[in-house]
C-alpha cells in the first residue's frame, strides 16, 4: 500500500481553497469532469435535504418548550417531524453527501475517468425519490418505533438498489482496476458501501417485512443503527480525513502503516457495539455484555486513527496551517469530534455510567457529536475542495464561508455541550431519586432552539455561496478567492 | 486493486460476525419465546390484548410517541426506574412476546410507560390529559383525538378510543418466571 502522496496527483487540478491559483478559475481535470454530474447531483440534493431538516430542526427545538408552537394539525405533531428531521438529515443530507463524496474520491484516488456515470446519476434519482416519497407517508400516516426504520418499509427495495447502483457498483469498478497503489481511502469507501446495503437489508427484513420475535427487533436495530453511524458515516468520513489531511499538509500521514489495522479493527469491532446501547432493557445479559466489550475494543481503532491524524497535525505547525486552510479547518474539528465521540462511546459504555445518561439527551449529545461534528463538518470540508473542482468556480464569497463555519461550529459546540450537562445531570438527578417531573432542564430546550436557529443560519450560508456556484460557472471575485 | 477480494472478504466477514454472534446467537435464545404462567397451572401471561389495544399500539406508533416515552423497566442496579415508581419489577423478555413492533424507545422526555395502565387512573382522566397536557409539560396536545360532547366531555373518536384502550392496556405487573414480583 502506498502513501496518499500529495505530489502524485496529475497537475492542473486546482488548488487547494486557501492557495488559489495565481491566474484565473481551477481547470477542470478530466477525472473530475467524469464523475462532476452525479457528484454534483449528490451535493445539491444533500444541501436540500440540508435545509429542510435544518428548518424541521428549529420547528421540533421550538415545539420542546412551547409543545402548543404549530401544533394546530396531526401532521405537525411533535412525534412525526422528529422522525422525518431525522431521516431527512440522515439519509437525505449524510448519505447523499457521502455518496457523492466517496464517488468523487475514488475517481481522484484512481485517477480513473469514469465511463457511465450516469448510472450513479440513475441511482441517485431513485434514492432521492424514495425518500420524498417514504417522508410524504410519514408524514400523512405510517411510522414505526425504530429510529432511521421510521420510513414505509416499501422504501427499503428502492433504497437498497439505488445505493448499489450509486455507491456499491462504482466502488467495485473502481477497485477492479488494476493499478499499483492502494489508498487506505478506498478500503474505508469500499468496506462502508458493502456493510450499509446488506445491514439496512438484513434490518428490514427482521425488523419490518418479517418481524423477529419482540425484544430481539430491538437487538437487530442496535446493530443496523451502530452500523449505520460508525461503518457507513463514520468510514466514508474517515475516509475523506485519510485523503484530505495529507494531501492539503502536503505531507504524509505519521504512522501511515499502522492504518491498515485501524481499518480492519474498526471493521471487526464497531459491528459489535449495538448492545452497548441497551444496556439494562429486557435483552440476555451476554448480549448487553458482548456489546460493552466490543465497544472498548474500540480504543485500538481510534488510538491508531489518533496517532495518524494529530500526530501528523502536531508536526511542522500542521495545526495552524490547518485552521488557515478552509477544508483543514473543517476537517480537524471533525477530527477532534470523531476522538471525543468515540471516548464518551466507549466510557459510557460502562454499566454504572450508562444508567445515569441512558434515556437523556446525553444519548442524543453523543450522536450529534458523531454525525455532526464529526461527520458534517467533514463533508463541508471536502465539499470546500470538491465543488470547486467540478464547477470550474471560485466560491463566490468567502464571508459567507466564514459565516458557515463559526455558525455550525458555535451551534455543534453549544447544542452538544447542552445535550451531555443538561443529560449528565438529569440523569443524576434521577439516579438520585427526585420525582421524575422535577428533573427535566427548562433550559435545554432553550440552548437546543437557539443552535437550531444557528445551524440554520450556517446552513443557508453554505447553501447560498455553493448554489451560486454550481448554478454559474463564471470565476469568482476576488474575495473568494481568499476564502 | 489487488487487495480487491481480501478486502471484500474480510469485511463480509466483519459483518457476518456479529450477525451471526448477537443476532442469531439471540435469536437461538428467545426466538421461539412465548407466553407462560407465572407458577403452575396458572393463566398464560402477558394476557392477549384487547382488539381495540392493538389498534391503539398503531396510533401510539403512527403519531410517534416513542420520540419521547420508553417502554422498559431497568433492573434496580441500573438505573432508578423502580424507584421513580414505573415498575414493580424489571420488564423481562417474555413481556414483549404478544408485540408485533416493540416500542422500548430509547429517550426519555416524559415518564415511561411500560406499566401505564398499572397506575392510570380513569379513561376521562387519560383523554383529558391526551387533549390538553398540563400547563408546562412538554407534552403536546392530541386535541385532534377528540371532540366536545354536548354535555361538554370529551368524546374520543376511533383512534383516540383505540388509543386509551393501549394505553391501558401497557402493564407488566404480573410475576414472569424471569422476574418474580416481591409478595
């Protein structure tokens, strides 16, 4: 396996954000040309859903506190947009993200011209219409208990072919082809696209079509839903980190051979951890256990992704060239997110902790900390790199990339933040035996309606500096190009 | 890439694993799970559900009450669900057995319910309660559940009848040969 050189890549292929080439717009290469229709089909659909989950976010912080806001019809209950932000944000926002980001990935790494993109585009219409469609019926009647099964199983089929046809089959063309180095990039792209369809599958069936026997729904939704965050967001956004990092420092990673082993021990345990987050239901004890175990066996992925990322940021002043790097600065906060997740994952696995946060908003603090923190603010990043690339454009304003980042940074920091205090201590609260009513946090509700609004705002930032530019393909001001 | 196989094989494996460990390896254990008496002779329990009450588990999941009610009671070292008086015993895997979709939840912005119907008190109580939550609570309001009668009581229409009866119908305080209640 070899080094993601930063040298190896072909010349001609713009320039990093924050070091824009001294005449006129990036060129577009003729990898990226290949694959720029579905990946910029992945992008824009991503930044919809984006800012309709995002707008959905403000309405369900809102209602927490004032349950009496928009509550005038069934539709809009409390209950149903809870499920539909969060299908939205995760299969309409991550995953079209991801998709198109690994696909993009893989043609750069392979500098391979891809031939029938449009199958990927093809895949991406099917996912994108699956999910219209599976949020339209949750909204009008159907839903079930399992948090991201929420959709009309009807949806399952078209899901599951879309992504092979988006994510599966380009990853194994990719691979098929015979050249001489192997990034650990493309075995974190290609392990998350073969573990989501066959867990989402398996899940389906033993959850929806043919529903296994009570509480074991619940053990088959722990495992989907762990393989959902770790080996499907957390992989592909790993894998952007692994590519990113080295090439922007334009030097190579510390440690780079121990990430084959991160790789495969990420793989071998994070399967496992669903039980850990069932610790005390009505589950067999070795199952709960089993779960624990696998989740401290956690600490060898993240100690080896540790000494590959900080290690390589803690040299030649890699953390402040980093912060002045648009993409790097996005990406080494994910990266600060990623360790703190995976430590509170496997800290609060333990039995004596995990009574105390199970069942609060800590739980929802440390998803958020993972998907978002980590994982979106990864994909801002590449996106920062990426569409400019594709579109043969400038951003248009590097204000209002400024905007994005302190907005979402700010919001993430003080939504996560509230989520574990305000968690940790109504979970004390209750382990201490105080009447249940007497514990909630008046406040929480507060802190998360205001990040909502934050987010937000961040988001449509984004989202207007990036449509203005997959819309003109113009270059850009000179302000943007400082970005 | 020539890794391609290896790499694919391995993670097949990385999934079948836990597949077969937790899922399977549960599936041995409670697949075939069913009723049983708590001592000899005794009637089969969880009781079947009331017809209504099963109608009324689709509207508890259709409108998503599961986004802030769980339906489980922790063991007394895990937590203090005993103590805050949801149950008197830890919930079991045979009282889940009648459930075609379980709904333990997993977030707890109101009390959980798995024994609800042990401690509600009357069904005008639960559909005023269902319509118009107390002020403060962060519960909204199911108004659309019901309609005034003209003698002024709330009159719950099909779904909202359906829904009392479920919740009604939620209890788990009966011994289990898994989890004896204490006489």
């Amino acid at each position: 396996m070899s080094q993601e050189n930063p040298n190896s890549r072909p010349q001609g292929q713009g320039r990093p954000q924050g070091r824009p080439a001294e005449t006129g717009a990036p060129r577009i290469s003729r990898v990226d040309a290949s694959v720029a229709s579905p990946v910029k089909f992945f992008f824009a659909s991503a930044l919809l859903w984006l800012l309709v989950s995002s707008v959905l976010a403000v309405i369900t912080a809102v209602k927490l506190h004032l349950p009496g806001f928009l509550n005038g019809c069934e539709f809009v209950t409390f209950g149903r947009l809870d499920a539909i932000q969060r299908n939205v944000f995760f299969y309409g926002w991550a995953s079209n993200a991801l998709i198109g980001l690994n696909l993009w990935l893989l043609a750069s790494l392979g500098r391979f011209e891809f031939r029938n993109a449009w199958i990927a585009t093809l895949g991406g219409l099917i996912w994108n219409l699956a999910l219209t469609i599976g949020v339209a019926f949750v909204l009008l009647d159907s839903q079930n208990a399992f948090e991201l099964l929420e959709l009309p199983r009807g949806v399952a089929p078209a899901f599951f072919v879309a992504f092979l046809l988006a994510a599966l089959w380009p990853a194994v063309a990719f691979a098929r082809r015979p050249t001489s180095h192997v990034f650990v990039s493309q075995w974190y792209i290609l392990g998350a696209s073969f573990v989501l369809p066959v867990v989402y599958l398996l899940a389906q069936l033993m959850v929806l079509w043919c529903p296994t026997n009570g509480v074991l729904q619940a053990l088959v939704h722990s495992w989907f839903l762990q393989n959902f965050l770790f080996l499907w967001l957390g992989a592909s956004a790993l894998a952007a980190v692994y590519y990113f990092l080295p090439k922007e420092l334009g030097t190579t990673l510390t440690g780079y051979y121990l990430s084959t082993v991160g790789f495969w021990t990420l793989f071998l345990f994070a399967g496992w951890t669903g039980p850990a987050t069932l610790l005390g239901s009505p589950l067999p004890l070795w199952i709960q256990s089993t779960g624990v175990v696998a989740a401290v066996m956690l600490l060898i992925p993240l100690t080896i992704t540790s000494i590959n990322f900080f290690g390589t940021l803690s040299r030649d002043s890699g953390w402040s060239r980093a912060w002045n790097n648009t993409t790097l600065r996005f990406v080494a906060f994910g990266l600060v997110a990623y360790t703190l997740a995976t430590v509170l994952q496997i800290v609060f696995s333990a039995r004596s902790l995990n009574a105390i946060v199970r069942f609060t908003a800590f739980t929802a603090g440390q998803q958020q900390l993972l998907t978002y923190a980590f994982v979106s603010m990864v994909i801002f990043g590449a996106a920062y790199f990426i569409l400019p690339r594709l579109t043969g454009a400038f951003w248009p304003s590097a204000k209002l990339v400024h905007l994005h980042f302190w907005s979402c940074a700010v919001a993430v920091v003080g939504s996560v933040a509230g989520s574990l205090v305000f968690g940790w201590s109504q979970g004390a609260a209750l382990a201490a035996a105080k009447p249940f009513a007497d514990t909630a946090h008046p406040q929480a509700a507060l802190l998360s309606s205001a990040c909502a609004v934050l987010f937000l705002i961040g988001h449509v930032a984004f989202a207007v500096n990036a449509f203005g530019m997959l819309t003109s393909c113009s270059s850009s001001t000179d302000e943007g190009r400082q970005a | 890439m020539k890794n391609l196989n290896l790499i694919l094989a391995g993670v097949f494996f990385t999934v079948a694993a836990p597949f077969g460990g937790l899922l399977l390896g549960g599936h041995a254990q409670l697949g075939a799970l069913g009723r049983a008496p708590a001592e000899e002779g005794g009637p089969l329990l969880p009781a079947l559900e009331p017809g209504l009450a099963i109608q009324g588990r689709q509207v508890y999941l259709q409108l998503g009450c599961v986004a802030c009610h769980t339906q489980q009671v922790r063991p007394a070292g895990q937590g203090s669900d005993i103590a805050q008086g949801w149950g008197a015993r830890p919930s079991v895997a045979r009282d889940y057995v009648l459930q075609p979709q379980v709904a333990l939840g997993n977030r707890r912005v109101g009390p959980d319910l798995a024994n609800y119907g042990a401690r509600a008190k009357s069904d005008a109580e639960i559909a005023a309660h269902l319509s118009a939550p107390a002020a403060g609570s962060a519960m909204p309001a199911y108004a659309f559940l019901f309609s005034p009668a003209k003698d002024g009581s709330l009159q719950p229409n099909e779904r909202g009848a359906a829904l009392i009866a479920y919740l009604k119908s939620l209890r788990q305080d009966y011994s289990s040969p898994e989890a004896k209640l204490k006489q």
